[in-house]
C-alpha cells in the first residue's frame, strides 16, 4: 500500500501546485506596475526619487528616476545616498536598544543620571520617554527662535546648531512641556539628546557607533552620520524646492549638523540590507527587539500632538509609537512606518509586518509626497485596505 500512497501523495502535491500558482508567478506583472507609478511622475533631467519594493524579503522593484542634483545630472540608481531625516531616528533607537543589550544603560534611567548638570525636569525624564516621545521635553527649534530674538541670529545654513548646543539650549530651560509619560509629542529634541547618549555610553562619537555596531556589521557600506568636514556622503542626492515655479537646490539649513534625530544618508541597497535584518533579528533577537514594536500606553484623557510635517497620507495609521517606529498594529495590514522631512527632501518606510512587504520611497524634491506614492504601491501589491 505504501507505493500506491506515495503515489496518490505525490498526485496531490502536483496538483496544487499547478492549482495554485507561486508566489513568483502571482508577482510577475507587479515590477512593471509599479514603475509605471513612477516613471511619468519624475523627468529625466529633474531630481527626483527612488524607490525599493520587497516582498517576502525577495525584490520586485529597485530604482531610480530623476538625478541626483540639477548641477552634476548624474542619475539617481539603487546606490544614490539621500539624506533620511527622520527615517534616521530607527538607527538611533537601534544604537540605544544595543546599549541596553550590553548593559551600559537602561531604559528606565534618567536624564540627570547620565548628564548630573541637566535641571531638576530631567529628574522624571527617562531614556524610554526620549525614545516613545513622551518626555515632554521642549521643542529645541522654538528654543533657537527665542534666543535669536532676545540676541539676534545665530544660526544659518553655513552656522548650523550642534547637538551639545541643543542640549546647553535645555540646560537653559528649567521645565518641560508636560510631565513625562502623561501626553504624547513628536520629539526631535528627544532624539538628538538620545544620540549624545549614545556617544556618552559608548565611549565614542555617536557616528562611530553606529558603524561599528549597525552598517559595518549589515554591510550597509555607504550608510553614514554625516558630519560636514569630517566625512563626505558618495553618490550623494542634493534637495531640491519648488520656489517661484521653479526647483532650486535648498540642501541644508540651520538645523541640519543635528545627528540623533535625523543626520543619517542611505540609499536603496543599502536600506534593503537594513530591512533584512530588522526581519531576520540579525543586530538583536525578537525579545530584545519587541519594545522598538510596542505602542507606548498612554493614561486615559492623554493628549497626542504629532508634528505638522506628518504626511496627510499616514496620519491615520499614526496609531501607536515604539521606538524610533509609528504603528498601526490593529489594522488588517499590520504596518510599522516612519517618514523623513527636511529642507529639499522626503523619505518614507512602510513595513507590512504580517504581509512581509516592505516600501521604501527616497526623494530629493520637496514637492513630491512619498507616502502617498508608497501607499498607491502597497495598493499595486494586494493590500486594499491601505488607506
């Protein structure tokens, strides 16, 4: 009997599998789907934006459009580096949870525990309230704008604010917005503090850190903290904005020297290296790892405040904050997600967790919406309940 079995066993199998075509072939069609999302969008000789579709960790889309800057017209590929802006705060959350993995420093420990001369608000101020965003620490660009209007201008594109000034900043102020863990805001105050954490802990600048402990170890080899004059960013994206109708390099401005929240370029290649291991727990297994994936629980009556450069597209599914991630856990699509904004660049990450899709969508125009275009590609991709 057991030949006729394996037989009838081996009849069956074949037959399913050409009832139910594979995931390979189910996925055929989408590459040329989703470029034509973004081909007519971007001309040649404009910046523009790339874009990395995955599913089940396996590449159905990487590519560019556009160039890398109006001046050079070199063209935008899977190896351009664009500045991530917020996108950065992943890495720095990473380098904090690492810390903790060592046990040089611990979630719970407070702001004047690790800088004694911080005033007494930093008493309450706990190193997981920088990194879910409920420190309530001041907003340290509203704090450059009443110190240039009580002593006029002090800084500017080619003067740029540094991370020890940001802190001297919260020295000067002897309270907080609210107390910690009772609202939420959207702090990028939070996570430049968090990157001289880092630095202080580890013994090391907080770039150093991050390439010996998170791109060296993933093979992320052109992902970098830039420091303008210490290091320099290959194939490098310029910003560009639309003013008087036109697009102009607007590159950098006061606020971009600052590191832990938001100083880090990447590109494509790269990011699909960091994908990988965010699946496969190479920096850090999946218990050490499920904080950075756990909304934070607010008390009843809390106020939530997200920044205004939120994308319009995401707001909704900016359900829950973890660690250096937004997520909308509750929704079909399961999806942890975080965008970037700065002066001439948007950056947007959209992981499906349940799905197994990740979107990643680098532009270097302002007046492109990645998010938008990220979400029209999850859409190409089956997930109709994206919104």
């Amino acid at each position: 009997m057991r030949p006729l079995l394996g037989a009838v066993t081996s009849a069956l199998v074949s037959l399913a599998m050409t009832a139910l075509p594979s995931r390979q072939a189910t996925d055929e069609g989408i590459p040329k789907r989703l470029a034509s999302l973004f081909a007519d969008r971007i001309p040649n000789d404009a910046p523009g934006l790339a874009v990395l579709v995955k599913r089940e960790g396996r590449v159905l889309i990487e590519a560019g459009y556009g160039v890398r800057s109006l001046a050079g017209q070199e063209k935008i590929d899977a190896h351009t580096n664009f500045r991530l802006a917020s996108l950065s705060k992943q890495f720095t959350a990473m380098a904090v949870m690492l810390l903790v993995h060592d046990g040089r420093l611990r979630y719970e420990e407070k702001l004047t525990e690790i800088f004694p001369e911080f005033p007494a608000y930093g008493k309450t101020i706990s190193v997981r309230n920088l990194l879910d965003h409920t420190s309530g620490l001041p907003d340290y660009e509203e704090l450059m704008e009443r110190a240039e209007k009580e002593r006029g201008t002090r800084w500017t594109a080619a003067r740029q604010i540094r991370d020890d000034e940001v802190l001297t900043l919260l020295e000067q102020t002897d309270h907080g917005k609210f107390p910690p863990g009772t609202n939420w805001e959207y702090s990028n105050s939070g996570y430049v503090v968090l990157g001289l954490i880092v630095a202080k802990r580890a013994g090391e600048s907080f770039g150093e850190f991050l390439h010996q402990r998170v791109f060296a170890p993933l093979k992320m080899s052109s992902t970098l903290l830039f420091e303008n004059g210490k290091n320099e960013v290959p194939d490098r994206a310029y910003g560009h904005s639309l003013k008087n109708g036109a697009l102009k390099e607007t590159d950098q401005s006061p606020t971009s020297a600052t590191q832990g929240d938001g100083g880090v370029y990447s590109n494509l290649a790269d990011l699909s290296r960091w994908d990988d291991a965010l699946r496969n727990h190479t920096l850090l297994g999946e218990a050490d790892f499920a904080p950075a994936v756990t909304p934070r629980a607010l008390p009843a009556g809390a106020e939530r405040k997200l920044a205004e450069d939120v994308p319009a597209a995401l707001r909704g599914q900016a359900r829950g904050y973890g660690f250096g991630w937004f997520l909308d856990l509750e929704d079909a699509h399961p999806l942890m997600w975080h965008y970037g904004d700065t002066v001439g660049f948007k950056s947007v990450i959209l992981r499906y967790t349940r799905d197994q899709i990740t979107v990643i969508v680098l532009s270097n125009r302002s007046d492109l919406d990645p998010a938008a275009l990220a979400l029209e590609s999850a859409v190409v991709l089956g997930l109709t309940g994206t919104r």
